[in-house]
C-alpha cells in the first residue's frame, strides 16, 4: 500500500529535516508594518512577537487614535507573519514535487 517502508521513512526524516529548517527561516525573519499614514510602526519576528514600536510625537496626546492604529499595525503584522507562513509550508511541500505519501491525488 505504501510501498517501501524504509523509504517512506526516509521521506519522513527529510519532510522533518526541512521542517525545521523552514521553521528557523521564519523565526529569524523580521516584519515592519506602519499605520496612520507611519504614525505608527510595529516591528514583529517571524514567531509573532513584537520587537518594537515607533510612536509618532503627535499621537501622545490623542489616546483614542494612537490604540486604533496600534491595533491595526499589531494585527496586520501578525496576518504578514501568518501568510509567511503558510506561504513558506507551501512552497516546501510544492518542492516535493506534489509527493503524496499516501499515494491518492
């Protein structure tokens, strides 16, 4: 049914191998996200962790507006993360070749 078993082990340990790897890439990417027309800018890792924030001067005085824009940076930050993500899973399981180790389509 699966063929060989030593070389879907094999497979596997690979599909591991470059797992991990991908992972690593993606944690050590960095993302700047600016919102408010750069009023704002949030920088975040590839693991989604905010590593610092740029406030414009002009926003101190206008809590309301400067949460607004906080949020909207963190969260667009955190979706360019995401899509990272699931592009790079993507594009690993694309060099494969379209391997199915269950063999189905």
């Amino acid at each position: 049914m699966f063929g060989n078993l030593g070389d879907m082990g094999k497979m596997l340990e690979g599909m591991q191998e470059n797992a991990k790897k991908l992972q690593a890439e993606l944690e050590s990417k960095v993302f700047k996200v600016k919102s408010g027309g750069g009023m704002v800018e949030v920088t975040i890792n590839g693991k989604g962790e905010v590593i610092d924030i740029n406030i414009d001067d002009s926003l101190l005085d206008d809590k309301d507006s400067l949460q607004i824009l906080l949020i909207g940076a963190i969260n667009d930050a955190n979706k360019m993360v995401e899509d990272n993500r699931q592009n790079s899973a993507l594009g690993m399981l694309g060099g494969m070749g379209g391997a199915n180790p269950f063999g189905t389509k």
